[in-house]
C-alpha cells in the first residue's frame, strides 16, 4: 500500500490536503472512494476515520481522505466547496495517480455525511468553488453515515427518539474506540446559537431558515440522484436516527436508488472504529431499499464494513 499527502487547493493562505491510500495492484486505473470525516464541521481531520489501507484501499479502491476548511473560520457553503473542488482535483489528476475519474463515489460520517449528501446531490454549478472548473464535479455513489439533512427539526426528533434510543452494543461499550472530533456530541439542543448547526450557518437555526433550506441535502433531491447508502446506529444520542429517514424518504418519492439501515446497538461515530465487526458484529439492521419508487423492507445480521465494500463495489465496478 502506497499513501502520498497531496495539495487539491489553496484557500485563505493555507493548502487543503488529501491522503491519497494507493493499492499496490498493477492496475491501470482505480476507482476512487472519497471519504469525509465527522466533527461537527468544527473539528477532525483526514486522519479522523478507519484504516483506510483496510478499509478500502485492500479491495482495489484509491481512498482518497480529504480535509475541508472548518468552522468557526468559515461558514457554509465554504467547506461544500471544498468537498467539489476535491472531486475535481482528482478527476483532474487522474491520469497522473492511475484513477479511474469515471469513477468516483462519497463516504461522509456525520458532519462529512452532510457534506457527502450535499455533494451527491447538488446541481452542477451549484457551491463549485473555483479550480478545475471544466471537469464533473458529479459522483457515482454516497454513503452517508449518521449526517444530519434538516437542522430545524433536529430537536422535535431528538425529544421523540428519546423512548427508543438503544444502548450501545455490550462488546462496544466495554471497549470504548476513539474519542469523536470536534466539540461534544452529547444531548444539545440543536438550535442553541452554539450548536454545530448555528456554527455552521453563520446564526441561530431558527433564524435563518433560508439558509437551513440552502444547507438541506433534502433541497437538491431527485430522480437524477447517484445510488445512496444510508446508515444510521440506533444507539445514536448526538444526530437522531430521523434525519437518516427523511433523506431516504425523500430519495424514495423522488423515484431514486437508496438503501436505509437502522443498525442495532451503535452509537455516532462508529465508522471511526475499524476493529468494530470484529469486536461486536455482525449487527442487526432494518432495511428498507427503493428503486423507482418501489420499496422493500427487511431485516438482517451483517457486519458494517461488509455492507460498505458490497456497496461501492456494486457501484463502482
């Protein structure tokens, strides 16, 4: 496995770097997974998140972790900006690191999956940012761990949640992973002038609701949108499960490919774990999956990054 650090832009004075986790493979060209770190768009870095030589770069994939301008220094849509301008960058520099620029899909966690279901599904010319303006800043795919979608109802759902939110799995919580970036995630109210939300737009969330509409990925849904994974723990106290729900209800009406799942016993912040499946998994999970308007609904047990890898490889093959 080859990793290379490497400037995709320069903003405010400072560069925005990428680790790019190369497979040793011979390939010609590589898909690209693009991976979004959590931290209440405050904190992380491109460090924050799994081993990325594990997870996926052993399975053929170029993973290319990005870090993205943070608040308070900016507001949105600065670091959605970044996010496309990223895309580009390696679409434009494909050749130069054998990528397949065809090819290229979204993981975002929390915050990142914010920023991943914004980038999925914005039109182009929309928050593009500047550099390499002649190349596609569309994607293939998201995964969209745990990302909130619309601020303004995040409290009314994190108060009815309250009776179902699950403990965290037994194996998990005996062993606690690291600690989330970012400012804390415990119960907040979300539309305090301090939450990451208020940080985020620049004003209390209840002040600007032109801007919590601008920041919805709900805003830019349609049927054009690439396939969604979204996958949301049931143990989850910082970002209720019902922000999950709503964008795969919305990609359902739309008549778009999407897969939810509500996964047993996991708290935020579980992607950042890569010894999770083999510490506690395999999960139990509700699914529910859409194509063109048409549903179906399951249950089953299977392990996280299982689910991850067989999506990318379907979508990225």
């Amino acid at each position: 496995m080859e990793r290379k650090t490497l400037t995709y832009a320069r903003r405010d004075g400072k560069d925005l770097l990428l680790d790019l986790h190369l497979p040793l493979d011979g390939k010609a060209r590589r898909p690209v997974i693009v991976f979004l770190h959590g931290g209440g768009w405050s904190g992380g870095t491109r460090t924050t998140g799994p081993d990325f030589s594990r997870f996926f770069a052993a399975d053929g994939f170029a993973m290319a972790s990005i870090e993205y301008r943070l608040t308070p220094d900016i507001t949105f849509p600065a670091n959605l900006e970044d996010v496309r301008t990223a895309i580009r960058w390696l679409r434009a520099n494909a050749g130069r690191y054998r990528l397949d620029g065809g090819l290229i899909g979204l993981w975002g966690t929390s915050a990142g999956g914010h920023l991943a279901a914004l980038a999925g599904l914005v039109p182009r010319g929309r928050f593009e940012g500047s550099n390499d303006l002649d190349q596609p800043s569309a994607v293939q795919c998201v995964l969209d761990a745990y990302g909130p979608t619309r601020f303004d109802v995040m409290d009314a759902q994190t108060q009815a949640e309250k009776p179902l939110l699950q403990p965290t799995a037994p194996a998990l919580a005996a062993r606690p992973g690291p600690a989330p970036p970012g400012p804390s995630r415990a119960p907040q109210l979300h539309n305090d002038p301090a939450s990451p939300e208020s940080r985020l737009l620049g004003a209390p969330v209840a002040s600007v609701p032109d801007r919590v509409r601008e920041a919805s990925p709900l805003t830019y849904v349609s049927r054009r949108a690439p396939p969604f994974l979204i996958m949301h723990g049931m143990a989850d106290s910082s970002v209720p499960h019902g922000q999950s729900v709503l964008l795969y209800e919305a990609l359902k009406a739309a008549g778009a490919e999407a897969t939810l799942r509500l996964i047993d016993g996991l708290p935020h912040t579980f992607f950042n774990r890569t010894d999770l499946d083999d510490i506690a998994g395999p999960f139990g999970m509700a699914v529910r999956q859409c194509r063109g308007g048409r549903e179906r609904a399951s249950t089953e047990r299977a392990k996280v990054f299982d689910v991850a890898r067989a999506f990318f490889k379907q979508h990225l093959r």
